[in-house]
C-alpha cells in the first residue's frame, strides 16, 4: 500500500513538472514536392525542432509575426564523423516589390560545429553556433541548404519551452530518437525515462527495507 502511495507521487511529479528537464516541440518536414514551404509556428518565441532530411533540395521554413520578436535558429544534426556542412539563410519578404531583404545568414563555411549531448533526448548532436536578430511584423522564410542538398538536420526556433506534459514530451522524444534511427531502447537514455525509473528503483529498495524490518518485528515478538 505504502509502495503503491510512493508509485503515485512519482508519477504525479514527473507528468506535472517536466518544466526541470527540457521540453520538446518537433515536427518533421516531408516535403511533397521540390522546394514546398513549410508553415512554421508563428510565435516564433516558443522553442520548436524542425526535422528534415534533404533529398536533393533544400527546406523552406515560413512563419509570419505581426509584432517585433526576436528570432533565435539553430541547426543540430548527428554526431557521426565529418558533419554536414549545412547552411540557413532568413530572409523577409519586401512587399514593395515582391522581392526578399536578407536577414542574416549562417553559412557553412562560418559554422564552428559544437558536440552537445542532449540529456533527455539521449542523443549526441553537433550544434551550429546560434543566429539571433530581432525582426519586425511581417513574412519570413528559413532555407536550410547544403551544396548537394543532401542530409538529416535538426532545426531549433525560439527558446522558450512549451511544456506540453510529461507523457507528450516522451512522445515527442520517441519521435526525434525515431527519426534519427535510434532504437526503441534508447528511451532508456532519455533523461525523461532513467530519472522516473531511477526514483522507482529507490523506491523500491526502501519498501523492500521496511518489509523485511516489519518481518523481523513481527518475528521478535510473535
């Protein structure tokens, strides 16, 4: 009973504070044809990860804002050997002449690749450095490219956690593992499952020291 009261409360603590580990928010890009915009979140502020594996063209993002925000991107992608020499542009759309004004850009031959191991996805990733400009209301799209247009990315916006819940976040965890081709059992790496199942082990151990305690009493004065 006691043990099945401590099962509870972990769990309880775990679906209503995933805001102590990082929240996830992806969606994967599958273009149905060359070149095809994808609608990203447009508050922008609210961190989400774009996945995406170029095919022989590049990915474009496309969000709109009617307020000045800031803009944070980074790209992620496998820690595997050489990386990828991906490269992403912003621009905004000029409605003056149906044209596009540069906002910045991190160029492939720019990027200084960092190894980041992210805890509650289980995964090691190289990270770009982080492109941040404040932008002002209007239409905007993200091309992340490489020479060949060929390899899987990670696209991160924004920088605010959404904290979808804890059962949603393991999800969404799955999800990234799933398409970056890690197994099923690599949920056992996510921060989000060996902390839970950690807590339980110690659970466990402390209801089995209080049986055999309660055993020994019972025994002493039976």
């Amino acid at each position: 009973m006691r043990f099945a009261f401590f099962l509870y409360v972990t769990l309880v603590f775990f679906t209503q504070n995933t805001s102590a580990i990082e929240a996830y928010n992806p969606s994967i890009n599958v273009p149905p044809l060359p070149y095809e915009v994808y609608m990203a979140n447009s508050d922008i502020a609210i961190e989400a990860e774009y996945l995406g594996e170029l095919k022989g063209d590049p990915h474009m993002y496309e969000f709109s804002i009617g307020a000045e925000t800031p803009l944070r991107l980074t790209l992620f992608q496998l820690e595997e050997g050489e990386p990828i020499p991906f490269s992403l542009i912003a621009v905004k759309q000029n409605n003056q002449n149906a044209g596009v004004v540069e906002v910045g850009r991190l160029a492939a031959k720019d990027i200084t690749w960092t190894e980041v191991t992210d805890n509650g996805l289980g995964l090691d990733f190289v990270s770009s450095q982080t492109f941040e400009a404040t932008i002002s209301p209007g239409i905007y799209r993200v091309e992340v490219s490489t020479s060949e247009n060929y390899g899987k990315y990670m696209l991160r916006i924004g920088e605010t956690n959404a904290n979808p819940g804890y059962f949603s976040t393991l999800a969404d965890v799955r999800l990234v593992q799933k398409f970056f081709g890690a197994s099923i059992f690599s949920l056992l790496l996510s921060s989000y499952v060996y902390y839970p199942l950690g807590i339980l082990l110690l659970l466990g151990l402390i209801f089995m020291t209080w049986s055999k305690r309660g055993q020994l009493g019972a025994r002493k004065y039976a």
